[in-house]
C-alpha cells in the first residue's frame, strides 16, 4: 500500500504541481531543477510520513537521484538515440520502479491518516489531467509532425485537461447510474470538432484530431476503472 501513496506523492509533484516554466528549464538550469526536486521530495512525504523514519530517508535519497536524472534525462536519451516517447517512458519506469524498492522500507503500524480509497481518487484525478497532458502529447508528437518547438499549442492543454476530466465524470456516471449517459461524450466530439474549425486545423490534421480525441477517451476510461472502480 506504501506503494501507491508514494506513486501519488510523485505524480503530485512531478505533474500536477509542475509548471511549464519547471519542465522548460529543469533539464537546463539547476536550480530550476533542484526547486523541482523539493517540490517532488516534499509532497512525498507529506503522503508517506507515517510509515516510518527508514522509508523517510529513502524519500530524500530519491530526491537527489531524481534531481541528477531529471538533469542528465536529455544527454542519456541522445546518447541512447531514444525518441522523446521512449525516453518519457524509460525516465518514469526507473521513478516508479525506485518508488517500488522504497515501499519494501514501509512500516505500517499506525493508521494512514488519509484513506486509501481516497488517495486513489487524487491519483486518478492527476492521473486524468496532468500525467495525461503530458504523456498524450508524447504520443501524438510520435506519430504527427508539427510546426514549431512548442510542446503545447496556446490553450492546448487546458481544453485536454476539461475534456478528460468530463469524459471520466461521464464514464464514471455510466457505470454506476446508466449506460445513456454515454451518449453525452459526443458533447467532448463536438467540442473538439469545434476548436478544430477555430484554430487547431492550422497545424493539426483530422487523423491528428481523432487519435487525440481517442486517447483522451481511453485514458480517461481507464483512470476511472483501475483508480476509482477497481
């Protein structure tokens, strides 16, 4: 169980609590990357104290190994010839499998004073909104080309950020009141359709637009079954 509050201490911190300004320069600048690290450090302990001065320290010994991966991520992923999706997954999987040896220190003799149940709707929150901002756009950044540098286009990512959040209210009402409310993702359809005829078509194709629009639908759906049903 250790585990999982330990997981919601990182996605606090390394997403919903990182700004683009953070993720920008991090890589960059250290001291952008140290005010990075204690905000991940930090928010992990605030969700793991309780389960002993051992694991504790073991926090703040993750800390300094992600501040050095953080900082050293990109020169690795060049030297690995890794593209940006693979160097994304490979940097996660060694946080979260770091995260999981931590957890094997956990002492559980007091009662965690947030409910696990919960802690897994947190996760599911940030897992919906900022992990998925994030990761969405590696994927999509894999399989269509784009005009500029620019991670996200102007207001981008907060209309994926409502849509998801809507889709997994939808999804999440589906199951436990009835399967017609299914019928209301085709509002998150025409809000896309309509943002593409503002603005998105100047650099975004109709392909591009609906694996978007697929993948803000099944990641949604899956946070909602795995985090909040299960």
């Amino acid at each position: 169980m250790a585990f999982f509050y330990l997981l919601l201490g990182h996605l606090t911190g390394d997403f919903a609590l990182q700004t683009n300004k953070i993720a920008e320069n991090k890589g960059r600048h250290w001291r952008w990357n140290l005010l990075h690290v204690l905000v991940v450090t930090l928010f992990t302990i605030f969700f793991t104290y309780q389960f002993g001065a051992i694991l504790l320290g073991m926090v703040l010994i993750n800390g300094v190994i992600h501040f050095f991966l953080d900082y050293y991520k990109t020169e690795i992923a060049i030297k690995l010839r890794l593209p940006d999706l693979a160097g994304f997954l490979l940097d996660q999987s060694i946080h979260i499998l770091i995260l999981y040896l931590i957890s094997q220190f956990a002492v559980y003799d007091n009662q965690h004073f947030i409910n696990f149940t919960f802690a897994r709707f947190l996760m599911a929150i940030i897992l919906v909104t900022s992990f998925s901002a994030v990761f969405i756009q590696f994927i999509l950044a894999a399989f269509f080309q784009r005009d500029g540098n620019r991670f996200f286009e102007k207001g981008e990512k907060y209309v994926g950020i409502l849509a998801r959040t809507y889709v997994a209210i939808v999804i999440y009402m589906s199951f436990v009141k009835s399967f017609w409310y299914l019928l209301l993702l085709l509002v998150v359809a025409a809000a896309f359709f309509l943002q593409f005829k503002l603005g998105w078509n100047k650099w975004m194709s109709p392909s591009h637009l609906a694996v978007k629009l697929l993948l803000d639908t099944v990641i949604s759906s899956v946070c909602v079954f795995f985090a909040v049903l299960s």
